[in-house]
C-alpha cells in the first residue's frame, strides 16, 4: 500500500528557502528598475510652457513644437522676458532679463531625466517635457 508521508523541512532548510526567495526578489527588483530607468527611452516629443501658471502654446502665431526649431521671446522685451531656443528636438533657455539668469544656466532640457525643468522664479516661467 502507498503511503502519504509528507516531508517537513528543517528548520535550516527551511531559512535557506526563505533567504533564496528573498534574494531572488530583491534581485528581480533590482533587474525590472535598471530595465526601466536605462532601457526604455521616455518619449518626449511635446514641451509644455507656463508663465504664471497657464500653459502657453504658441508665441506670435508660432506653435511651440519641438518638431519646429526657433527662438521665441516669451513675455515683453520691454519689462519681463524669456527667449527659449528649440533646436534638434530640445529646447533651453538662452536668454532673460531676470537677474540671477538660472533659467539660462539650465541649458538643455533632458529627455532621459524625470522632472527635469527650466524655471525662471523671477518671471514664473516653468518648461518641461509633457
């Protein structure tokens, strides 16, 4: 006749299982985060600009296109101004009247970097990826 004998573990084996599962999922994480911050390239074809909290789309008739390179003048030359360049599907700042001139210092925005923006706090400019 067969006989049902079911096998308990030792305790030592028993903690080198738990010990091998825990590694393999911290290894697991580990794999999945380096997959997903180095691998898979974020797709970052639109910027958006704000001025004083409301999205600004288009500056003198021109669409603020990533596709479409130019230099904007955002504001007014005369009190307050931004110039943002966009060249080669990026955009940086290159000039302002604000005078500590960090929006300038920025220079490019990072496609590869979460959150990376271009802020001048003096004209409550912010530009960042969509």
């Amino acid at each position: 006749m067969p006989t049902n004998k079911k096998e308990k573990l030792s305790g030592s084996q028993n903690k080198k299982l738990e010990t091998f599962a825990t590694l393999a999922l911290i290894v697991f994480a580990l794999i999945s985060y380096l997959i997903s911050t180095f691998l898979i390239k974020k797709d970052r074809r639109n910027i958006s600009v704000f001025v004083n909290g409301v999205q600004i789309t288009e500056v003198n008739g021109n669409k603020l296109d990533l596709n479409l390179p130019g230099t904007y003048t955002i504001g007014d030359p005369n009190t307050e101004y931004n110039v943002i360049e966009i060249n080669d599907h990026r955009v940086r700042c290159i000039d302002a009247n604000c005078p500590d001139k960090i929006c300038v210092s920025h220079g490019y925005l990072n496609p590869d970097i979460d959150n990376d923006i271009i802020v001048c706090a003096p004209h409550k400019l912010l530009i960042q990826y969509q």
